[in-house]
C-alpha cells in the first residue's frame, strides 16, 4: 500500500509507505489486548488471593478503562504536538511494568495502582495507532481505523488459552510478569516505526476521490479543533450513543469469566479439552477483531450511521438469545461471539466519524475526546454490573439493561 505524497511547501517529502505505519500501529495495539480482554481470566483468581469481593476486584477494570480513555486527549495533544514515537515508547514502559507489578501485588491498593497505570500506557497506544491510521489513510477512513482498532480486539485470541495455561499450571502472579514483560517490548519496537504524516499531506488522486467518497460518506473539508468540536451537538450525541453501546461490550469483556463460572461452563469441555469458556474467549477475541475492518468497510459504503443503528440492533437481538439459552454451553460460544462482533465496531464507526464530520488535522485528540465515552461506560461495566449481581443474585437484570442500551443507541443513530 504504497502512495505518492502530494503536499505544497516545507511539506513536501519523498513517497511514504503508509502501509507499513498501519502494521506498526496493529502490532502496537495487538500487544496492549491483553489488559482489557485477558483481564475477566484473572477476577476470580484475584478474589481468592486477595480475599475480595468480585465488586472489588472489577474496580481495578473500571480505573484501567478511566485512564485509558480520560487521558487520552491529553496524551493525543502530546503526540500531536511532539511525537507518537516519543509517547508510545512511555506507552510501552507503562504497559509492561503495570502487568510485572501486578504480579507482585497482595493488597488490592497496590491492583488498583498499578492497572491504572497500565491504562495510561495502553492509552497512549490506543490514540496514537487511530490518529496515525486516520491521518494516512483519509481515503479509506472506516477501514483503516477498523483494522487497527480490529488488532485491539483480535490480540488476545492468539494468547488467551497460553494465559489460561498459564494461571492454571503456575497461577496467575507468573502470567502477569511474563506477559507484562512480553507485551512492553513489543510496544516500544512497534512505537519506533509510528509516524505521522506531514501536514498537507494526501494520497495521490486524493482530489478526485474525495468527491466520490463524499456521494456516500459526508466527509469536512474543514478541520475543527477539540475546543470547537465539543461545543456542538453532533459531539454530544455521538459521545452518547458511544457510552451506551460500550457499556454492554465492556460488560461482558469484564464478567464473561464470572457469568460462565455462574453456569458452570468454565468447566465444561466442549471441544478438543477446551471448555466452554476458553473457546468462547477465543471466539469471542477473533470476532471482536474482524467486526471492526467489516463494518468499518460497510460503513464506508452504507454510511456511518446506517451501520451503527443495524449493528446495535444485531447486538440487541444477540443479547436477548443469549438470556434464554445461556445455560447450553454451544449457544453460550456462539451467542457471546455474535455479541461481540457486533459491538466491537462502535471502535472504527466513531474514530471514523469523528473522522468525516470535525476533520483529520486534530483527529487524534478529537477522538480521543470521544473515546472518554468508554471510560464513562466502564463505571457501570465493571464495578456497577458486579455490584448488581451481588445485590440481585443473578447476571440477568445486567443483561436486559445492556440490551435497552442497545436498543436506544441503535433508535438515536437511525433517527
């Protein structure tokens, strides 16, 4: 994926290889998964080491979500301003040491602290492969931050059965300090190769195509800075509809492992010794990355906001099955796979139409503004759906609550 610079002034430079700055981008994301999608494998262990409460534990996933997304406008205007290379570097270092001390921990004070740390490295990472994305491919803005935000989804499924492994064979302590170690390296390889384009830039024949994508995707001609975006009300709605989607997905991205345990299915084998519950976060990671090139694709064609109410709408309907045959360990697997392929694209659709409606020269804090919609949704997705069970004994009132934020997202894209 070659392209031809087309910039005027001190912008102009040799051809650039954008395709190589979107796979360090994948490859940075792909190593900052495991924080947030490996993470539902170590709540059950941590309550028994720490003598804690579920509740308690899931507070620790709520401030890893809040400090990687509320930091991440602040960390977008230091990429912005200095370099991605630079900030995902620091990225990496926090990545790495937030799982290493993680290991070491035995009070939760210390679990707090430390993957809320993780979640400023994981931020960094996060804002600077969508921003990098956004601004080198503007032509194929759905794809390209669906394929990197997709690596963020697919990461874990090539490493969560050797984590589980791992936790069963020399408990969950060795799992932190390996993978932590593993993932900071490779975070700060993959950050020396994140580049941004120079201002200006564009693809060749950027003019010519610009108008085609306009007849199916309304696309600004005008960037907006963070200041004026967040004064209007297209923002706000978006803003909204993102926290109502991300609390579902973050939900059963937390809890799967407690919801499976609750059925009896993290015991049960289904298929070559792998259980209910492994083969289920497998397919669950694969389905999680693949949702975000997918509809980021379909909504380059169909339009960002046609996509967004079918796919909440399949996502509703995923849900509701998913109460009714919750106790068949196939239905379990397939039913929370379709959950998440069709709530993972809420990660390409909105960076894209941050994208296509505030422009590209700020696209990074922009949307690192509106990636603190997640950080809201986890405060209800980790503490507060624990909390909810502890008080009604059953995962089902969190799930008919994660099913009327569908429906209501899916109603105020459509409309």
């Amino acid at each position: 994926m070659s392209t031809t610079t087309r910039v005027t002034g001190s912008a102009a430079r040799t051809p650039e290889h954008r395709g190589w700055r979107l796979f360090a981008c994948v490859i940075g994301m792909m190593a900052i998964a495991n924080l947030q999608y490996a993470w539902t494998l170590f709540t059950i262990p941590l309550t028994k080491s720490l003598n804690a409460k579920l509740s308690a534990v899931q507070i620790a996933f709520t401030l890893f979500i809040l400090t990687e997304t509320w930091l991440v406008p602040f960390e977008g205007y230091l990429i912005d301003k200095f370099s991605a290379r630079g900030v995902v570097s620091i990225g990496g270092v926090l990545v790495g040491l937030s799982w290493f001390f993680c290991g070491y921990v035995n009070t939760l004070t210390g679990l707090y602290t430390w993957y809320a740390i993780g979640g400023i490295g994981a931020g960094a990472v996060y804002g600077a492969s969508i921003g990098i994305a956004l601004k080198w491919f503007p032509d194929h803005r759905g794809l390209a931050a669906g394929l990197t935000a997709g690596s963020y989804g697919f990461g874990t499924a090539l490493t969560v059965i050797p984590i589980q492994r791992m936790i069963d064979a020399n408990g969950y302590q060795s799992a932190f300090i390996v993978w932590g170690i593993v993932q900071g390296i490779v975070v700060i390889v993959a950050a020396q190769f994140m580049v941004a384009p120079p201002v200006g830039w564009a693809p060749a024949g950027w003019a010519q195509r610009m108008s085609r994508i306009q007849d199916r995707v309304v696309q600004s001609s005008i960037s907006s800075t963070p200041f004026q975006m967040i004064r209007t009300g297209t923002f706000w709605l978006m803003y909204l509809i993102m926290g109502l989607v991300a609390f579902g997905g973050l939900m059963v991205t937390a809890q799967l492992k407690p919801i499976a345990a609750s059925y009896g299915l993290d015991k049960t084998v289904v298929l070559f010794g792998v259980t209910a519950l492994g083969l289920a976060l497998m397919l669950d990671r694969i389905l999680n990355g693949l949702t975000r090139p997918f509809w980021g694709w379909v909504s380059d064609h169909l339009g960002r906001y046609n996509t967004m109410a079918l796919a909440f709408s399949l996502e509703a309907l995923a849900i509701v099955a998913l109460l009714q045959l919750v106790h068949h360990p196939i239905w379990f697997v397939i039913l929370t796979g379709f959950t998440f392929f069709a709530w993972g694209e809420i990660f390409s659709l909105f960076p894209a139409a941050i994208g296509d409606v505030f422009g590209s020269q700020y696209a990074t804090t922009n949307y690192g503004i509106q990636y603190t919609a997640k950080g809201a949704a986890s405060i209800f997705a980790g503490w507060g759906a624990a909390k909810l069970v502890e008080m009604a004994g059953s995962w089902i009132p969190v799930l008919w609550v994660a099913v009327t934020c569908d429906v209501v997202a899916a109603a105020l894209a459509f409309f």
